[in-house]
C-alpha cells in the first residue's frame, strides 16, 4: 500500500467536502429561518454571502488537484456543479459586495423556493461526492504498490 499524490487528493476532498456539507446545511437552515420569518432577510444576507466564494473556491480547488492528480473521471463528476457555480455567480443580482443573495430579493417566494431548491440539491451532490471520494480513496491506497 503505496500513499500517491491521487490518495492525497482524495484524502484532502474527504475532508473539504465535509466542510462544504456543513456550508449546505447551513445554507438550508438559514432559508428555512427565511422562510419562517425568525431572521430578517438582511441580517441572514449578510451572514450567508461571505461563504459562497469559499464554498466555490474550495469545491474548485479540489477539483484542479483531481485534474493534476490525472483522476479525470473525477474532474468529469465535478465539472457540472463548476459550471453551475460559474454561471450563478456571472448571473447574480447588481450589489455592491460580494455574493449570491439579495436581501430585497430573497423573500421573493419564487427566490426562496429556488435558494432552497438549491441547497437540498447541493447536500445531494455533496453526500455523494463524500462516498465517492472515500471509495475511490480506499480504492487508489490498496490498488497502488510500492
């Protein structure tokens, strides 16, 4: 059992994709808080925008280290929810910092149905991929020799 640059990533996507399941899950939490009228949309804007370009840029990271890695069929599994982030974020509404959610906007029942929408989609996503990386771990560390 040989630990390769390939194990490393998928080590490392284990552990960010867990991070990114507790972003989603807290996405989710908050739009139910939205949606229940127990947070202002301001205040649940202004906590929710700082965490879209980390959670971009780490679902991101990992997958530019799965391309240098040459685990290609694993670039293909990512590379939807890449471009989704992509053109949701070129698409996003004219504010003045960064971010995804409008606090004018977002209690537009059409908005809040989409956010949420969105984030049960993305814990799919993000459980999936976590079982996956743990498979294809195990799966690169006992095929690998030394």
């Amino acid at each position: 059992m040989a630990f390769t640059f390939a194990a490393f990533c998928f080590i490392l996507a284990l552990i960010l994709t867990a991070v990114l399941i507790f972003f989603v899950i807290f996405h989710i939490i908050a739009f139910d808080e939205l949606k229940t009228d127990y947070k202002n949309p301001i205040d649940q804007c202004n906590s929710l925008n700082p965490l879209v370009i980390p959670e971009y840029a780490i679902h991101l990271f990992f997958t530019v280290l799965f391309l240098l890695a040459g685990q290609i069929g694993t670039v293909i599994f990512n590379l939807p929810l890449i471009v989704y982030h992509v053109r949701r974020y070129l698409n996003r509404p004219v504010m003045s910092g960064m971010g995804l959610y409008d606090p004018t906007t977002i209690m537009n029942a059409d908005e809040l149905g989409r956010a949420q929408k969105e984030g049960w989609v993305k814990l799919g996503f993000y459980l999936i991929s976590f079982f996956y990386y743990l498979y294809s771990m195990i799966y690169v560390l006992v095929s690998s020799t030394a």
